[in-house]
C-alpha cells in the first residue's frame, strides 16, 4: 500500500499471505518490478528477513496498478489511486470476499470512482467527458482465490511440441 506509516508485527491469524513469487504470477508483474514498487513505496510488503510477505490487500493493490500500468497510467496517477483504494478498500474488501457483488474501479486520472451498481457504472461512462479506463477489482480479488493449473502435456499445442521436435 502507499506506506503512511509502518507495519510492524507478523499477519493476523488465519490471515492468508503471498509470496513475491505468488503475486508476481497472479498479476503478471516482474520480480524486480515488485522490488521496485517496494523501495519506492508504491506497495509496501512486511519483510520477513529478505522475504517480501504480501496481504491480500496489497495483493489487489498490485493487479490493480498492473492493470493500470498496462493502460498507460503514469505512477502520478497510480499513487492517487492508491490513496483512493486505500481509503475504501479496508471497508469493501471483506464484502467483496464475501458478497456476490463486483466491485469496479473507474478513473480518468482524474476522478476515481468505486462503483458496484452496473446503471452507475453506466451513467459514469455516459457523462464523462474524456476516457475512463475500468478495472473489476472483484476480478482482481477472484485471481488470489482460484489457482491455475498447467495444463498437462497432452494438452500443449501441436505447434509448441513440433517446434521443440526440430
């Protein structure tokens, strides 16, 4: 999260945790990219030793800002996000974990909106004057609670192994 002060102290628990490893392949972001958003503090894990140990929280926090990043947001206007989400989030969280509901996150860089109901989310995108990039932060949320697979060998395509043939 944007570091305001320090955490100290293990999880809560029964709090679920990840590992650097763990968050870089459920939000697609290099290693050395979470080193760096840690030293800059963009999102700021608890160490433990040389281990960087993320929370569910922080987690989200970084698909977003991928998610973001991915869009052409500068880190600007990543850091105002995540004063946003930071606010609201603590709130939502739990309920998103909890509740059927999607939770999307939409900005303009500009304004930053929280928005459950599909007519807001609507009527949002109808009245703005520039655009807004949207991202389902329940879809987010989904990612640290389904593990994927690898498909077994049978199932790589043809192509893959035809090449590795040659």
């Amino acid at each position: 999260m944007f570091k305001t002060k320090s955490r100290q102290g293990a999880p809560a628990p029964g709090e679920r945790t990840f590992s650097s490893a763990d968050v870089s392949r459920l939000s697609g972001v290099s290693l050395r990219q979470l080193q760096w958003w840690d030293e800059q503090r963009v999102v700021s894990p608890r160490h433990e030793g040389h281990k960087r140990i993320y929370l569910t929280e922080e987690v989200v926090e970084v698909s977003v800002i991928a998610e973001l990043r991915r869009k052409g947001f500068s880190l600007q206007k990543i850091r105002r996000v995540l004063r946003f989400l930071q606010r609201e989030m603590g709130k939502r969280l739990s309920d998103i974990l909890n509740a059927g509901s999607d939770l999307h996150l939409l900005t303009d860089g500009k304004s930053i909106y929280l928005e459950e109901s599909q007519e807001r989310i609507i009527d949002l995108l109808k009245a703005a004057k520039q655009p807004m990039f949207l991202v389902c932060v329940t879809d987010q949320v989904r990612r640290l609670t389904v593990t994927p697979r690898k498909p077994p060998k049978s199932e790589t395509p043809a192509v893959a192994r035809k090449s590795k043939a040659v």
